[in-house]
C-alpha cells in the first residue's frame, strides 16, 4: 500500500487538484531549432545522471528517446488539466508507440521488440483509467529537462540550490538507509530465534508428557532422574532464550523509534522542504522513493515483530512458569510496535501491496479555520473515496478528486471590500484529507493539509496569487501559517533573485544569467549587488515601480507571458538580452559596428520588446536607435523574427532598408533568426503580376521614419499593408521624401 499526499496544491476556479509547480510549462515548439532531447543528450555526465532519476516506469527513458519529437510537440501542460485533451494524448502516444513496434519488428531488434511491448502494457494499464495523470508525469519531466538545461548554462548556482544539493543530503540518507537494512536484519534473526524457541518448547513439551505417561515404578529409577534434570535444563535454556528473544526485540524498538523521531523524520522534513521549493520552480530532487522505501522496510519489520509477540504469547499460553518474562513484558512492547506502527502510517508513505487493507479518504477545506480569513469555502462534489486493494495497481494507492468544486460561503459581515485583489491573493487556505486506513485489525486515523492554497475568482488575479505562493514559500518552512500575510516577514534578496531565474527556466526553458539578475536587482534596490540584503512583500508586488503605474512581479510577469506566447524559440536560444537597462545598452553597442542591435524589454510597458541599434552619422557620432516596444497585440499580426527581417527604416533622402544587420555582439541577423523565419521573404513583383484568385499579392512590412533632428524612429512598428510590388514602384517612381510626405499623412496612422 502506498500512499503519498502532495503537499504543493493550488486552488482555480472550479479545480482543485495537486500540482509541483508553477502550473505552467512550456511546450517544446522550436521550429527548427535542436530539439529539447537532443540538448539533454549533449549535458556533461553529472547533469545527465540528474535526468536519469526521474526516468521510471511512469514514464520510460526509451519512449522519451524514441518519440521525441512528437512528445515535445504536444501540450502536456494543458491536458493534464483537461480529461478529454489528455484521453486523445494518451491514445496518441499509444498509436505512436504501436508505429515504432512495426519499424523495429522489420529490423528484428529482439530486445527493443520485448521492451515496447512491455512498456506499452505498462502504460495502458496504469493510465488507462485516469489519462490526465500519464500528461501531468509528461510535463513535469519536460519541464525538469529545461530546468536541467538551463541549470547547465548557469555560470554558478544559487544559494537555495546549493542548499538543496549538500553533499551531506545523500552522506546522511546513506546513513539511514544502512540503519534501516541492519533493523530488518535483526528482525529477522528475532524470527529464527522464535523459531528456536518454539522448537524447544515442542521438545519439552514431548519430553515431559513422555515422564508424565511413565509407571509409578518407572519414575524412580536413575533414567527418570536424568530425565528430570534435562528437563529442568531445557527450561532454564528456554526461559533463557525468551529473556534473550524480548531483550533484542526490545532493542530493536528503540532502535527503530530513535531512527524514526530522529533521523527519519529530519529526512522527511527536508524533503518536505525541497518539495516545497519544487512548487515555485526550483529543482526536483529526488528521494522520496527512497524514504518510502525506508518507511516501507520499517514497516514490514515491524508488522513482523508484532507476529513475533503473538506467537510467544502462544507460547506462554501453552507453558509458562513464574518469573516466566512473555507475560511481563509482552504486553508493553506490543503497544510500542503499534504506536510505532502508527507513527509511520502518519507519514503516507508505506508501500505494503500485499496486505489486505481498506482506505478512505475525505477532503475538506479550511476545515480548522476559524476567523482567519475574510472568506470561507466548503468543497461541493464527491469529496469522500474508499479504496481497497482490488483496486491499487503495482503496489501504488493513491487517491484523487477530479470534481471537487470550491464553494464560497456566504458571510453575514457581507461588504466588498475582500473582493481587491490584494487582499484576496494574500488570503491562505488548507485543504485537508481525513484518512482512515484499516489492516491487520488496526484501524488508524490520520489527517494531513496541503501546503496553503489561494482561491481566486477571476484569472486578472492569478499573478498576485502566483506572487503569495512565491513569498510564502521561499520566506518559510511552516507549512500551515494561514496567517502569514498579516505581517508577512522580508525575502533575502539573493534567495528571491534565484527563484525568479526559476520562473523564466521552468516557464520558458531558460533561467537568468549574473548580469540578468543584477539588472533586477538594480531595478528593485538601485544596487549593484544583489548578493546582500532583504526585500519587503510590499516592494516586490505591492508598491508601484518609481514612476510607473504598475508594481515589479506585474511587470515580470507580463515579460513571461510575452516570451512564452510570442517570442519563445528566440528567448530558449539565448538571443534575447532581455534585462539590460538603456544606460548599459548603450554601453554595451557604443564600440560595435553598425547595425549591430540588441534586443530587450521595455521598461515603460508592460509586456514589451524592444531593440536598439548603432550607427554613425557623417561626421562620425554614434547614435542610438530605439524603435517603441512591440506589445502582444502588435506580435500576434507578425511574428518577432519576421520583424526583425522585414524591418525598414526612412532616414532622410536615403531610400527605406533594414538597418538591424548584427546581433549583438557580431553575429549576422540571419544566422542567428533565419530558422525562426515564418517564411522567406516574397519576391518583389510588378501590379501586372497577379496572386491567387486574381489578387495582388500583399504583406505587412514594418516600416519607421527617422527625421533629420530625431534619432528616435516616428511612429514605429507600423505595419503596413502593402505589396511588395506596389512597394517596389513606390520606390522606383517616388523620391524618399515624397514617400515620408505619404506616411505622415493621417491615413497612414494606426
């Protein structure tokens, strides 16, 4: 029986389900680009023995290598949230798996043949039942790949990882997992030794009833007497024998019940630690298969003891003595094994798949609050599930709510005022699951929470939401302080700059590098230095940036949800800049050639991407060159990349062309964006040339002018929609001045 309860919930409107992250990842759509599977396979040895832990038989190595392309392509993220969508991915995959059995049946690769068979059995039957699962074990190895990966480009970790991955984690879990093999193995030399003694127990048993049957005559003679003295031998051996079996067993329950308070439970306590870590973005570690193994282990040789004790209360039942220590000692040891036994079912994590055992489980919602916070909810839907052992699969049990409902109660203090999205996104909750596990005669009741969820009402406050689970998370431990909010404490500035590079790494396949950092470090503190000092809730997303009419994590989330929905191939390849501000821009482009350009985000708008170039004037002055920010509105009519292509300027009498040529620092624009190229660019045809259906063929091209007494582009990134032939005259027939003239005329505005 196994039973894990995660920890990281998030609450949605309508949902309420367990999730490990940020609850958003990014699919692997990259063009052309090399796929994500290809750039893991290229990691040193040390990143890919990361890789290698969270490959099992939920999700095989040989699937994730032989359909990689195809899983990348698919949206794991969305169908572990929708049933339908995951079904359809489910029986997909299986089709696709059934297609790499026919190539490799006509290659008679033997093993490969009897591995995807199996595999494909595998998979069926675990997730045939509940598809949304197989979607959600996808997306989370997808996601820890990119993590991975971008853990890999990283020039140094951070002080919260480092944390996480101290040698003396594994050094200590070593410790524990050799303590644990060395109880079993005296468990078991306790059940040979309660073998011997009912052995012994037999032959006296057999010798004394053999004396009782004898002549009265016979019971005289010297062989009777020696008889006699065997006996009384055996016994002092088997009273012995029970001292030395219930000394031991003794031994064994303290040893265990000080592994357990002491060891086992710090173990368990970090992993907790490191999971909550892993809802905000940080690494997956692993190791929770080897504290249930541990558990698990603990469990069997208690369960074995517990069989032990009642056969020597057999024993004693059929012979027993004065001074004899079975019934002076028995009883108290039992009921440490089952508090023992107790204890460890408290922690969900014991895997016995062969007992016969009933499980029911019942989940609620701020069940042990009482005036905490401004609103209440009660979960509607079938929130109570009994599960038996018919049906578990592989040993696993777990249980899951797929329509619970959150409900809102009504208050009699009414008002509106909890309706801000402040006060409403710093309001906690706790789902709560009431278990009761009944085997062996036990029954046992236990009750675990969630870590703290927010309920919202509305996706407009899903990002401040998002915020709280980041502050809680990285502030504390404490995994039910629903009233944190009310004077929530400040984040060391390192640790929260880290955790934001985790956002961009497990949202968008690629974390931040040093000088990323240090520009939102400036940005937040106007330091330089980001490896000192504390940041309060309220600067990090209540107070409104030096002005600006938006708070910061606004700002930093509006840049994530630009780069994953409009410039994200360009972002994972490394050629966004991204966070550089207008004074290092300059810096940075002030000794390059010209045409050399960068790209970043504005600091103005919100969701915004910019790119300044270089060039000289006549006489030699460097100028800049800033076009105003391409929101998602602008994107969604042309891709960036295309963009970046077609882009023209009107610069004086010079006629229209593209000024971007170099990305910074000298690499040519098309190397670096040709493969995020939409198409190829149309060639240039005359009116008489007609398109489809008679039509001449158009496109948008994006086109600034720059006046004599401005470095600054007028009206830039206008799209206008005009064909390459109808432009191709304009420029043969007109001069540039005349074609300035015609787009500032007002029918050329937006």
């Amino acid at each position: 029986m196994q039973m894990r309860h995660d920890n990281g919930v998030s609450g949605s409107r309508g949902t309420v389900r367990a999730t490990p992250t940020r609850g958003r990842t990014p699919t692997g759509r990259r063009g052309a680009s090399m796929s994500q599977w290809n750039q893991v396979q290229q990691l040193e040895i040390k990143f890919l023995e990361q890789v290698d832990q969270f490959y099992d038989d939920n999700f095989p190595m040989e699937i994730r290598h032989l359909l990689a392309q195809w899983i990348e392509n698919q949206d794991w993220e969305v169908a572990s949230n929708n049933e339908t969508m995951a079904t359809i991915l489910l029986q997909n995959l299986l089709i696709q798996l059934d297609e790499q059995l026919g190539r490799v049946s006509k290659e008679k690769n033997l093993l490969l043949i009897h591995n995807l068979k199996r595999i494909r059995k595998v998979l069926q039957g675990k997730f045939h039942g509940n598809p949304m699962h197989v979607a959600v074990v996808i997306s989370n190895c997808l996601r820890e790949e990119r993590r991975i990966l971008a853990a890999a480009n990283m020039p140094v970790q951070g002080p919260l990882e480092k944390s996480l991955q101290s040698s003396s984690v594994s050094e200590k879990q070593r410790k524990v997992e050799h303590k644990v093999a060395a109880i079993k193995n005296s468990v078991q030399m306790t059940e040979q030794d309660t073998k011997y003694l009912e052995d012994l127990q037999d032959e006296f048993d057999y010798r004394y009833k053999t004396i009782q049957m004898m002549d009265q005559g016979d019971k005289n003679n010297a062989l009777m007497n020696q008889e006699v003295l065997t006996l009384q031998e055996m016994l002092n051996s088997l009273d012995f024998k029970r001292k030395e079996a219930l000394g031991k067993m003794t031994q064994i329950v303290e040893e265990t019940d000080a592994l357990v308070s002491s060891a086992l439970t710090e173990e368990l306590r970090d992993w907790k630690r490191r999971q909550q870590i892993a809802c905000i973005g940080g690494p997956l570690h692993s190791g929770l298969d080897q504290l249930q193994n541990c558990f698990t282990l603990l469990a069997e040789s208690l369960f074995q003891l517990r069989r032990q004790l009642e056969k020597l209360e057999e024993q004693s039942t059929k012979m027993t003595y004065e001074g004899d220590p079975i019934p002076l000692q028995r009883a108290h040891l039992l009921e440490r094994v089952t508090f023992l036994i107790y204890n460890l079912f408290k922690k969900l994590l014991i895997k016995l798949p062969e007992l016969n055992y009933q499980v029911k489980v019942k989940a609620s919602i701020d069940k042990n609050v009482s005036t905490l916070s401004n609103r209440r909810f009660v979960l509607c839907g079938t929130h109570v599930k009994a599960m038996s052992i018919e049906e578990s699969s592989n040993g696993s049990l777990s249980v899951e709510f797929r329509h619970l409902q959150p409900k809102e109660m009504k208050s009699c203090a009414g008002g509106k005022g909890n309706e801000g999205c402040h006060m409403v996104t710093e309001e906690l909750h706790s789902i709560t699951f009431e278990t009761q596990i009944c085997l062996y005669g036990l029954t046992i009741d236990l009750e675990t929470s969630s870590l703290p969820v927010v309920m919202i009402s509305n996706v407009s406050q899903l990002p401040n939401a998002w915020a709280s689970i980041i502050w809680y998370n990285v502030s504390t431990s404490d995994s039910q302080n629903l009233v944190f909010f009310n004077n929530p404490p400040s984040a060391t500035l390192s640790q929260l700059l880290e955790v934001m590079s985790w956002q961009f790494s497990s949202y968008v396949g690629r974390g931040l590098n040093s000088d990323q950092l240090n520009m939102l470090a400036e940005k937040l503190t106007v330091q330089s230095s980001y490896n000192d000092g504390h940041l309060t809730w309220a600067k990090f997303c209540k107070e409104h940036l030096p002005g600006k009419s938006f708070t910061f994590w606004t700002w930093l989330e509006a840049i994530l949800d630009l780069i994953k929905k409009h410039i994200l191939p360009l972002w994972i390849d490394g050629y966004v800049m991204g966070f550089v501000s207008k004074e290092k821009e300059r810096l940075l482009l002030k000794d390059k050639m010209p045409g050399t350009f960068l790209l970043r985000f504005s600091e103005s708008h919100l969701g915004g991407i910019t790119f300044t170039w270089v060039d000289h004037s006549e006489n030699g002055e460097v100028r800049f060159h800033s076009v105003e920010p391409y929101n998602k509105g602008r994107l969604s009519a042309l891709p960036f990349a295309d963009i970046l292509r077609d882009y023209k300027v009107i610069m004086a009498e010079n006629i229209p062309e593209n000024p971007l040529k170099y990305l910074y620092p000298d690499i040519p624009k098309d190397k670096a964006f040709g493969k995020h190229y939409s198409s190829q660019p149309c060639e240039v045809s005359r009116p008489t040339e007609r398109g489809d259906k008679g039509y001449v063929p158009s496109v948008f091209i994006p086109i600034s002018t720059i006046r004599s007494d401005s470095t600054e582009p007028r009206s830039p990134s206008d799209l206008l929609p005009m064909s390459p032939s109808v432009y191709a005259v304009l420029r043969e027939n007109l001069s540039p001045t005349t074609i300035e003239t015609a787009m500032k005329s007002p029918y050329s505005a937006e």
